[in-house]
C-alpha cells in the first residue's frame, strides 16, 4: 500500500516537528505550511488523502480554508485542530462535515489514533466483526440443534438477522457465505418445528403457543390503549425483520424502541389470509362462518382484502371497544400517500388509527416482473438496501416524523414476510389450482410428499374448504412450485425471487414494533 500523504497546516508548524517525525517513522508521508493560501496553492498541484488544518492562523483562517477545501476536494477528509474550545467554532467546523476535531496541545498518539479511526477503522471493524462472529457461530449451530421453543427460536432469528447486518458491513463475501449456510441450517430446523406444533398450536391444544396473526391485536395491541395517547398502527405489507432492523436506525432519530418482537403469521403466509386473520381476529374459517359475506375464497373475483375495515369494526366491538373514535386507511399509492398526509392532523384526535402501506409487497411483485428492479434488488443485502432507500425518501417516514412531533405512540407490524426462492418443486394441478408459487390449493394434486407441507384436511387448521376433496400444500425453506409444462422456463423466471405463502423463518416470524415518541 502506498504511503497516507498527510498535508499539515498550522501557523506553529515549527513547534510540530516531534510529530512530523513520528508520523514519518510510522510510515506516513507528511507536508507542511503554515498558511491557508499555501495550503490551497499546494492542493491545486497534488493530492493529498488528509489534511490537518489549525483553527486560527493569520491570513486566510482555518474555517475559511475549510470551506474552500469543502467546496472543492468535498472527499478528503479534514481534522481541524485548534486551542478555541468555544461552542460556535465547534459547531461551524463539524457543520462543515470534519473527520475529527482536536483541541491543542496534541500528542503524538492522538494524531496516529486519529489516523487510525479515519483510515482503518473500516478494516479494524470489519476483523473484530468477523472474529466475533466465529465465535458466535458455533453457539448458535449448537442451538439450532437443541429442541428450541419459539422464544428460543425468536432469539436465534434475531441473532441471524444481527450477523447478516454486521457482516454485510464488512463485506466479508466468505463469512456471508458461512453465515447464509448456517441460516439455511436452521431454516430446515424451524421448518421441522412449526410443522409438528402448527396444528397443536391452531387448536389450542397446548397453553404455551407463540402469538399468531389472529391473536396478535388482542394480546400485544389492546393493552397498549392509553387514555390519553392516541395510537397509530402502521401495516407494512411483506415487511420482514431484517427489513425492520436495517431502517430502525432512521426511526430512532425521533423514536425509541419500546417493543422489539417476532410473532407468527397463520398459513398460508399470504395478505389474503394472514392480513385478514389480523383485522377479524379470527382464523379464515372462522371468518367465513361468522362473516361470510366479508371472506373471499381464492377462486372468487375481486381483491380478498376489501373488507378489512369492517372485520376490525367487529373485532373492535368483541374487545369492548366499540365506543371509541378510530379510523382505517389503505395507501396503494403515491397518490394516496399524498392525500394522507393532508388528513393527518385531523387524525390526531382519534384514539386508534390503522394504517395498511402496500409499499414492500408491490416491490416485491415489481421484483418479480420488471427487469431493472431485479437487478436494484438481486440478493436479499441489496433488497435490504432498496428497502432502507425507499423508507427513507417516503411518504410514511413523513407520516412517521409528524406523529413524533405529536408525541404519538406508533406500531408498526406486517402480514407475512418473503423469502428468496432457489429450488424448483414439481406440482400437477387441474385449471382451478392458485397462481402462488408457495401454496397451493386444489383437488387432485400430484406432488413428492417428500416436498412440501400438506394439509390433507384444511378444518383441522381452521382453512376455508372450496370443495370436498380441497387440500393445500406449502412450500418449504426456499423452494417454489412449478407445473412440468415450459418447467425449464418458469424454474429460471422465478428463481431468485421473493415470494410468500410458505413455510421459512422469513416469511412467518415477522416484526411486532411499538414505539414511543422521544
């Protein structure tokens, strides 16, 4: 590696020399002045990869110098060093973006820490992350392996998603690797677990169940009603937990985290169903029975989230709620967001508001569809990445900033996650047979038993039945049906994909988020 070139201004600069000679006997290559003007003379005629700039120098003044440095060579970065403590220099200087700020007299070692944060910290974070991690790793291999219940399984989730975040910080391809591996791993475990205690659970037929998409509004959001708060519940469709910890960091500007949990969706992992069982607080079946003219079956026409606003009307009313002022509202669009946000301050006077943002699972579909967002969001860091952008530039970070100046409570949750297919799983099926590549439902279905879930008797888990011989069938981890007929083609259109409706960490252990104003 070449030599760091350090170019150092300073009025006293023959006073620095013990440090000019230290930095050269560490390795650096360092140029002196002791003015602004000459600084920037020297800058026009070659590069320097960082300067230290004194505060208070005759002539041009080191924030001046500052300024023009900004303005002209905005990527060097610049560490003011000044005897001025005062607050307004301070402020002006870091306002200006500086690498660091040091106050005089400086040592010698403080100038090669500096150094050090500047130009290795990347490299020094990124080793400790790794070694880290290879510590980690064997506990939580051990772990996967030890019969866990579902706080255990929320535990190791959040430890992947933690790792999956800190090393793609590192850029550390091999240990991404390592790390996707062991998250296959337990992927195959959970998957093994939620299928022997899924119908159990459904059924009630044991006391320590995860909470599930129907049960979550009455156990964790009907405690949270504050007399004098009102409360937003922000639905962010297909939103999963890596999702949310990766834009947490932007919430938490005017937001502090009260609740950070993972609860279950109901199968299948789909807005038709789990989004539903939400709203009525009721499991499919039971809606159709108790509501049959708000539940659609998947061979109706029609969009089957229509009537969302009406199955939380009555769940309300089951709660003991009815009385209170409340409102639901869809955003679907950039239109709709827009309109959104000129009623928000008419909302505030409600005690609930429910929002649904369709946002994360039109991106999702667009990433199925459309070319250019398949290559903006080609692996699940860079679909992280789209995400984070998205929320950061949008509507509902807006909605999301007006309530913290209103110091309102806010949750934030979703229907389902997504996970990135890879393996295409044969499935034979009459014409009547869903379009979902996670689930399928139908009668006559020809599949490997091997494969994939099936629900021979869809009454046993409270699924709606179509018809008499009716079953569903679930994808596993990260595998996708497809139909024998043009096989070669849908297996390469859909690989890599995110998709719902199945059975993987992803998709079902999803985002229960409350927050409090800071």
């Amino acid at each position: 590696m070449d030599k760091i070139k350090i170019l150092w201004a300073d009025d006293e600069i023959d006073l620095l020399k013990p440090h000019i000679i230290f930095l050269n006997e560490k390795g650096f290559h360092v140029d002196i002045t002791n003015s602004g003007d000459e600084a920037l003379n020297m800058l026009k005629k070659e590069y320097f990869d960082i300067i230290f700039l004194d505060e208070n120098m005759p002539g041009l003044s080191g924030l001046d110098t500052l300024n023009f440095i900004k303005n002209n060579h905005p990527g060097i970065p610049v560490v003011m060093i000044t005897k001025n403590e005062t607050e307004h220099v301070m402020e002006e200087a870091i306002g200006s973006n500086i690498a660091d700020y040091l106050i005089k007299p400086v040592k010698p070692n403080q100038i090669l820490l500096c150094l050090k944060k500047i130009f290795e910290n990347k490299e020094l974070i990124s080793k400790k992350t790794i070694s880290d991690y290879q510590q980690e790793f064997k506990n939580i291999g051990m772990a996967i392996n030890e019969g866990l219940d579902f706080k255990g399984w929320s535990d190791i989730y959040k430890k992947i998603v933690f790792w999956e975040l800190e090393l793609e910080r590192s850029k550390d391809e091999s240990m991404e690797e390592v790390l996707n591996l062991q998250k296959q791993e337990a992927n195959h475990t959970f998957c093994k677990y939620f299928e022997a205690h899924y119908p159990d659970w459904i059924n009630g037929k044991t006391e320590k169940k995860p909470v599930f998409s129907h049960t979550l509004f009455k156990e964790k959001i009907n405690p949270l009603f504050n007399d004098n708060t009102p409360l937003f519940i922000i639905v962010i469709d297909n939103f999963r937990y890596d999702q949310w910890k990766a834009v947490q960091p932007i919430i938490e500007n005017k937001y502090r985290v009260e609740k950070d949990e993972l609860f279950l969706s109901i199968l299948p992992s789909a807005t038709h169903y789990s989004r539903n069982a939400f709203f009525a607080g009721l499991l499919p079946s039971e809606i159709e029975k108790k509501y049959p003219q708000l539940w659609l079956n998947e061979d109706d026409e029609g969009s089957k989230n229509i009537y969302e606003e009406s199955l939380l009307a009555e769940q309300l009313k089951r709660l003991g709620k009815e009385d209170i002022k409340w409102k639901y509202s869809k955003i679907l669009g950039l239109d709709a967001a827009k309109r959104y946000m000129d009623t928000l301050p008419n909302l505030l006077s409600n005690k609930l508001n429910v929002l649904v943002y369709n946002f994360v699972d039109m991106l999702s579909h667009a990433r199925t569809e459309m070319e250019i967002i398949r290559e903006l969001a080609s692996d699940e860091k860079a679909y992280r990445s789209l995400t984070v952008s998205w929320f950061e530039h949008s509507l509902l970070m807006e909605v999301i900033n007006f309530l913290a100046e209103n110091k309102v409570n806010i949750v934030i949750t979703t229907d389902h996650g997504s996970v990135q297919v890879k393996n295409p799983v044969r499935v034979v099926g009459e014409r009547s047979t869903n379009s979902n590549l996670r689930y399928k439902i139908g009668k006559s279905l020809q599949y490997n038993k091997k494969e994939i879930y099936e629900i021979k008797n869809p009454q046993d888990v409270y699924l709606p039945k179509a018809n008499v011989s009716s079953s569903y069938i679930f994808c596993r981890e990260n595998d996708f049906f497809v139909y024998p007929n043009n096989q070669n083609h849908f297996s390469n259109y859909y690989k890599d994909t995110f998709q719902h409706g199945g059975i993987s960490i992803e998709e079902l252990m999803i985002p229960f988020i409350f927050l409090k104003a800071k």
